[in-house]
C-alpha cells in the first residue's frame, strides 16, 4: 500500500470518505485528459505538414504563359519529408510508430503497474510523456527533417504514455464499487473527448502560425499534471485509514515522519528518508498474464476492442485531414469541426453506461451500438456532398455510436472483469485485466491509422469500407456473450455479463 502523498493528510470532513471520492474522481479525470490532450495535435498538425500548394502552382503556371513553370521557393510549402507525393504513407507511419509501441508497452504496463506504487508511475510517466511530446514540437524549432527523429519521438511517447491508462482505471476502480458503475464511469470516461477536444482547439490555435507549439503546449500540460498527481492522488481508500489511525494516535514523533505501511502495523512510524513498505502475508499476489486471460469474457471483449478501437482511432489521427479534403477547410477550421465528432463520444459513453447499468447487459449495450454504428458510418462517407447542418449531425450521431462501445469496454467492463468473483477479492488483478484489453484494442488502434495512410491513397471510400467491415467483425464476437445475457435470468444491475467460471 503506498503512502498517502504529501498535501492531503491534513485534509478532514465530516463526509471525509465521499468527498475523498470526488477529488480522486475529478483528478484522475484531469490526468488522463492531459494524456489525450497530448496526443491529439498530430491529427491536426498533419494537413500543416503536407500543404495543397495547387492554388499557388496555378497563379505560377500563368505568370509564366506558354512556358514550363520554374519552381519558386514559394511553392515548397510543405515540411520536408512529407512533402513527397507518398505523404499519406508517411503520416501513416508516424501513426503506426506510435500505437504500435503503445500496444506492445501496454501489455508490460500492467503487469509493471501492479508491482509499483501506482502513484510513482504515474507521475514518471506523465512526465516523460511530456518531454517526448515536446521533443516532437522542438523539430519545428530547429527545422529538424529527419523522419527517423519524428519516429523515435512517436515510438518513445508511445511506450511511456502507457503508464496512463492501468493506473487511472485501477485508482478508479478501487475507489467505486459496482453500483452505478456504468453511469459514474460513462461520465469519466469523458475525459478522453474532453482532452481531443482541448488538443484539437490548442494544436488548432498555432498550427497555421508555429505547429512546433502545438506540440510544446500539450508537453507542458501533461507535464504540470504529472507534478500535480505525485503531490495528490490518493491509489486506494485503505491509505486514508491507515492516514487515520496514524494522526488519532498519540506520538512523541516529529512531523517529519510516516505511517510504515501493512495491514498488521498501526501507529508505527519512522523517518521519511527510511519508509519501507512492508506486505503481509496475507496479502494477494499479483495475476499472472494466463491466469487473468481465464477470466471469463476477458478474450471475448479484448478481441472486440481491437477493432472497435481501430475504428476510434482512425477517426482520431485522420479525422482533421478527412475534413480537410472533403469539405475543403484549412487546418484550424478542420480542427475545430473534428471536435464535434468528440462531443458525440462524450454522450455516446455515458449512455452507453447508464443503458447497460439498468439492463444489466453491457455486451449487449455495446452489440446494439455497433450494429448502428456500421449505416451510420456509410452516411458519413458522404458528408462532402451534405451542407455544414447535414455534417454536423453526422459528426455527433457517429462519434457516440463509434466510442459507445469503445469507452464502456475499456472502463465498466474492464473494471468489472477485474474484480471478477474468481478472483476471490485479489482486487491486485485489475491493472493487468485493464493492460490486456485495452492492449489488444491498442493493436487495433495501431492497424487502423496504418491501413487508413494505405487505402487513403485508393480513396476515401476505402478506408470507410474498412471501418464498417471492422464494425462488423467487433459485433461478431461480442455475439457469444451477448446469447448469454439474453438467456440469463439474473439481470441484476451492475452485472453486465453472467460470467460464470467454465
């Protein structure tokens, strides 16, 4: 058990318990938002990196009347490499680089996570996802051309950014118990459209003027956070017990001293620069990586989250450029619409919780939402042809159906598998349960972005073809769970699936 970090013990009320659950819930929002926050200015920055400088070769195709224009200085508009005819490739790429790295990392995350004050790594990891995030926008500040510079940085921010997501789900995870546990994680699981929104409006502000900023701005954020989270998160309501029983006791200690942790130790305490965490006995080891696979329904919806996931993610780093394209808007104004198509995940997670909490059927609740995601997502193709009301519908409907499922999977579902009834109380297995879904949803979102750059160059109708098949392909394999729910007839709230050991 960690300590209770420096700035909180002091802090009492007479509904201590529910007013702690507040503030870990709005920080542990605040955290995870400054990791997407982080991670959505590539979307943006990409239509900065490669420029449509058709207008400017027409005005010096005519100046230059019957002869063969010569290149100006003017027209190399592009930032070098993507200024070559396979831009989309390499976009897709850097893309790649990224998620493929997070998906890969994820796995390990877990697992590290489980064995480390949650609270350290966290913080480690907030901070170095900021030191990469800033690197990359410091290659505009040095005019830094080198895809492989670019790559590393993706790779680099890729692997540490996975500290986030097992932290965060477990720190919740331990904090709420099942009631209403759809509805209250629907509702933080905003935090993933709050921070592309705040990405999408910071990137959006410099891209036109000094994309490197784009880039810094978010760095700094998550860095800041990462401070912040060290001095106050608070991993798991049994730290403010032991907090408690510590100050009721009577000491001749110093104030510079703290509670040495165990559950057999009360009012024990030594100096700060010697805590050592002790661990009883009795206390439960962490899952190993098959034992948590056996959990049932793990396999069923970690698979189901790969290409949910696929489909979130392409939106995420192609959207922008899509918009670009389609309906002919500069950067900042490409951005800004992409936004709405957030604002639609917002709503689509929190339905998507509160629906599966009064059903009970979370596998169903999703299937239901992937069903009309894949008509929903054809429409969309052809928002070009619609005007901006038409566009604007199609962004919000698609976005709550495209991150519906996704958010209820990687939240409600993954903390619900976590604490699993064969666990037998080891509550320890709900940071690898977490790291394995939502690492095999990261395959997907390393795929998707991946195939995207590839089919993009065929059309854009490819790569909606592909994002509908994937749709498809997520809905039959929630299809075995989704059977069990409709049989069962325990459809107590909360419980999403009857996932009885077999």
């Amino acid at each position: 058990m960690a300590p209770v970090p420096p700035g909180i013990c002091f802090l009492t009320s007479f509904n201590r318990d529910q007013w702690y659950k507040a503030f870990t819930f709005g920080l542990t929002f605040l955290l995870y938002t400054s990791f997407h926050l982080s991670r959505k200015p590539i979307s943006i920055v990409k239509s900065e990196l490669h420029k449509n400088c058709a207008h400017v070769m027409e005005g010096s195709t005519e100046s230059s009347s019957s002869h063969q224009p010569v290149p100006h200085p003017e027209l190399d508009c592009s930032w070098k490499p993507f200024d070559r005819n396979n831009y989309k490739q390499l976009l897709g790429a850097m893309d790649y680089s990224f998620l493929c790295a997070y998906a890969i990392g994820m796995y390990l995350s877990g697992i590290i996570g489980e064995r480390l004050p949650i609270r350290l790594y966290l913080t480690v990891g907030m901070l170095t996802s900021g030191l990469f995030t800033c690197l990359f926008g410091l290659g505009y500040v040095y005019d830094i051309h080198s895809l492989g510079f670019y790559i590393f940085v993706q790779v680099a921010n890729g692997l540490v950014q996975t500290t986030g997501w097992p932290s965060v789900v477990t720190c919740i995870g331990n904090w709420f118990g099942k009631g209403r546990r759809g509805l209250i994680m629907g509702l933080w699981n905003s935090h993933t459209s709050v921070g592309n929104i705040l990405g999408s409006l910071i990137a959006g502000y410099y891209v036109s003027s000094n994309w490197g900023l784009s880039f810094i701005v978010p760095g700094v954020i998550i860095a800041a956070m990462g401070v912040i989270c060290f001095f106050f998160l608070i991993e798991h309501p049994n730290d403010l017990k032991i907090a408690s029983t510590h100050s009721s006791a009577p000491s001749n200690q110093s104030w510079d001293t703290e509670l040495l942790l165990g559950q057999e130790s009360i009012g024990v305490c030594v100096p700060v620069q010697q805590v050592v965490v002790v661990k009883s006995e009795a206390e439960p080891s962490a899952i190993s990586f098959m034992g948590a696979l056996r959990i049932p329904g793990v396999v069923e919806f970690s698979l189901c989250l790969l290409f949910a996931k696929l489909v979130s993610y392409t939106f995420l780093f192609w959207l922008p450029l899509y918009i670009t394209k389609a309906a002919h808007l500069d950067a900042k104004k490409a951005g800004d619409l992409s936004t709405l198509f957030d604002v639609g995940g917002i709503v689509g997670g929190i339905l998507a919780g509160v629906i599966s909490d009064k059903m009970g059927k979370r596998a169903t609740t999703c299937a239901v939402m992937l069903l009309l995601a894949a008509p929903t997502l054809y429409g969309f193709s052809m928002m070009s042809q619609f005007g901006l009301g038409p566009t604007i519908g199609m962004l919000l409907v698609c976005g709550g159906l495209v991150n519906g499922p996704y958010a209820l999977i990687t939240t409600a579902v993954s903390a619900d598998l976590g604490t699993h009834k064969s666990l037998k109380g080891n509550a320890r297995a709900l940071s690898t349960v977490t790291a394995i879904i939502d690492g095999t949803g990261s395959v997907g979102a390393a795929v998707g972005p991946l195939l995207a750059g590839l089919l993009s160059a065929q059309g854009w109708d490819q790569v909606f073809y592909m994002l509908m098949t994937a749709d498809f392909l997520a809905l039959l394999l929630l299809l075995r769970l989704v059977m069990k729910e409709l049989r069962s007839h325990r459809n107590r709230p909360g419980v999403a699936v009857e996932l009885k050991e077999h």
